[in-house]
C-alpha cells in the first residue's frame, strides 16, 4: 500500500516537473493577451488615430494650409534647429562621458554617473527655471548679457539650451551599460600593440558600441523635437519666433484653431512613427550583429 501511493506520487512529480515554470492554461494566457491588447488599443493606438482624424476632417487643402502658415513653418524650422544643435553636442558629450566612466577608473566615477542622471530626476519646467534665474534679466548673469545685447531667454540660445539640458542622458546612459559590458581588454591590446587614444577609440571601440550609439541619438532627437517643459519656460511663446512645434499646438489649441493645432500635431505624430520604425530597424541589426559574432 506505501509502495503504491509513493509510485502515485512520483507520477504527480514526474508530470509536475515535466509542465514548464511559466507555463499557464489557455485561458489565463488568452485573458492576458486581450488584456494587453485592450489596454494599447484604448491608450495607445485610439488617440494616435484621433490626432490623424481631427487633422484630416476639414479635408486635405485645409490640413496643408495650416502646415504652410508663416507660424507653423517658423516653429518647424525652430525645431529643427534646436534638435540639429542639441543632438550632436550631446552624442559628442555623451559619448566621451560614457568612455570615460566605463573605460577608466578615477576618483570621482560614481559622482559623474549621477550627474549624467540629474536631468531624468529634475524636472523639466524646473530646467527651464534654472537658466531663467541664470541669464534671465534680473538673473545672476542677466545685467553684464544685457550691457553686451545677449539675448539667452526669449531666444533661440535659452531654448537650445534647455533642450541640451533634458536630452544629455541618453546617449550615454545608453552607451555606459554597453561599454561596461563589453570591457576594456581590446582597447587595452590596442594601446599595447602602439595605438593611441584616437586611434583606439576610432578602430576598436566606436565599431562595437556603433548601434549602441545610433540608438541614443535617435531617442535623443525625439526628445528634442518633442519637449515642452523646459523650451515652455525658456522660449517667452513668442509667435513665429521662439514657438517650437509642441509650443505652437498649444498656442492654436488654446485659440481654438483645432485643425492647425492637430495638423502640426499630426507631423510629430509622424516623427514619432519614423523614430519607432528606425528604432525597431536599429534593435534588429544589433540582434543580427550579435548572433553573427556569436560563435556557433
């Protein structure tokens, strides 16, 4: 009568064993997938579709109308310089920081890395306040930019600025784990077998962290093109002047132009779309880099 129930109950174990960890009945696996589901299509995917539906719904010659507006090209164009300063000041920037902290070790490294992460613990509006209290005009160096016809605040410098401020991490918070994980025993063969530093960095490190990288600048460049808070603070909504995009939506929304407001709205929609697919394009020749140097 033992023999038999320890025979039941080695079966029960057998069959235990033999069902994997995360494995789940059909229903709980369904209910979770519409769950998901749901949740993107309610949050997600329905108001990206009502952006493009409010902007088409006076017909296609009002959308482009509202694109065309000496405003709207003024903030497009604001934009476009804000984020062609920012991004490569902060891919050359970040990229250096992140060589730096993972490549060597010096008193100090930990006290840096927290630095790079002090934009994504401050807020942007609080960003844009600190070069308000800075160069604004009653700021600390407000009265000598005003002697010497500096303008920083209200201008196209506060707004560049600000946003270096809230872009810097993400080229070298993207770029440090990288690195880490990579080590430095083939810079150190290179330095070893007569390269210099430049060199180094140029034929050894830059190929292998060059997706890593490529990956910063494009989360980088859809933060420039897309913030508000700090650029609201900085830019004075001056119209056709110091009007970004994000600024420009809220200032036809408030005034109740909504086709405007949704048409220019309907272009960083489009941005984002681009960044999403070159970022997803970029994940997939990373993963394909990596399996064909894995050895089989």
């Amino acid at each position: 009568m033992a023999a038999g129930t320890f025979h039941r109950s080695g079966d029960s174990a057998a069959r235990f064993e033999g069902r994997a960890a995360t494995q789940e009945s059909p229903w709980v696996k369904w209910t979770l997938i519409a769950i998901a589901v749901a949740f993107f299509a309610l949050f997600l995917l329905m108001p990206l579709i009502a952006v493009f539906v409010e902007a088409l719904r006076k017909g296609w010659e009002t959308y482009v109308a509202a694109i065309v507006l000496p405003d709207t090209l003024a903030a497009i164009k604001l934009t476009l310089i804000a984020a062609g300063i920012s991004v490569p000041l902060n891919l050359v920037c970040g990229t250096a920081a992140a060589w730096c902290i993972a490549k060597f070790e010096f008193r100090g490294k930990h006290f840096l890395t927290t630095l790079i992460d002090l934009p994504f613990s401050v807020s942007p509006v609080i960003a844009g306040l600190i070069y308000v209290l800075m160069f604004g005009a009653h700021g600390w160096f407000g009265p000598w930019l005003y002697e010497h016809d500096i303008k920083i605040i209200f201008a196209v410098p506060g707004i560049v600025l600000a946003t270096v401020f809230v872009t810097f991490p993400f080229v070298a918070r993207e770029l440090i784990p990288l690195m880490e994980a990579q080590g430095k025993e083939e810079e150190e063969a290179a330095v070893v077998l007569g390269a210099n530093g430049w060199r180094t960095f140029w034929h050894v490190t830059l190929p292998n962290i060059r997706w890593g990288l490529i990956y910063g600048v494009i989360l980088c460049n859809a933060r420039a093109m897309g913030e508000f808070g700090a650029v609201s603070v900085v830019s004075g909504h001056i119209r056709g002047e110091t009007n970004t995009m994000p600024l420009h939506v809220e200032i036809l929304y408030n005034e109740y132009q909504f086709a405007g407001a949704f048409a220019v709205a309907s272009l960083l929609a489009m941005l984002a779309l681009v960044t999403l697919g070159i970022k997803t394009w970029v994940e997939y020749r990373a993963a394909r880099t990596i399996e064909e140097s894995s050895p089989s």
